[in-house]
C-alpha cells in the first residue's frame, strides 16, 4: 500500500528542516474530510524562516481543482496578508514508458497580488 500524499508531504518538509502537522480532520457527522480554515491541510514552521507555511496537498490529478479551492477562498487571502505563506503540493507517479515510475512533486506558493 503507497503513503497518501499528507503524508508523503509530512516526510518531504520534515527533511526540508520544517517541524509540520496535520490539520485536516475527518468530520464523522459530515462524512468528510475538512481542513483548517477551508484550504488547509498541513501547517509547518522552519526556524529562520517569518510566519507560518499552510499546504494544500493533492494528486496531479486534482491539481486545477485545488487550485480553484485556493484562488476562491477569502481565508488564503487573510491568511497571506497576516505574514504567512501558501502552498499548493501535489504529487503524481512519473517516468519514462516502460521503465520503474518514480514519485515527483510540484509546488506552488501563493502570494498576495498587490493590483
């Protein structure tokens, strides 16, 4: 059975120095998952680094609805202009046609558009 993509994220800024938790909680009465704030699955701090790193992780797959889930969410907003960072992980299986595929991550950081 392969780690899910929270946790391959988890290992991933941990060897990044990032001391990293889960925020994303099943929701029984919901049947659901749901994150921190509506957008926030990991949280990590780094020391040397300012503020607080919230990640939204997923497959490849699902990247451009993530995407939209983070672009449309006033939280990410407030959450950027309170001096902390986004990210948006998503991770997929990789290689060449016929040879071993390997695991490979993508990574966008959001920023505040100052229009």
């Amino acid at each position: 059975m392969s780690i899910s993509p929270v946790q391959r994220t988890l290992k991933l800024l941990r060897a990044e120095g990032y001391l990293a938790a889960v925020c994303e909680r099943w929701n029984p009465h919901a049947g659901c998952r749901q994150d921190l704030f509506g957008f926030i699955d990991l949280v990590a701090i780094k020391e040397g680094e300012t503020g607080v790193l919230a990640v939204q992780v997923t497959t490849h797959a699902n990247l451009a609805t993530h995407r939209k889930k983070l672009v449309g969410n006033d939280s990410v907003r407030v959450w950027l202009a309170t001096g902390n960072r986004v990210e948006l992980i998503s991770w997929a299986k990789r290689g060449p046609r016929g040879k071993r595929k390997v695991w490979t991550v993508k990574r966008e950081r959001y920023i505040i558009d100052s229009k």
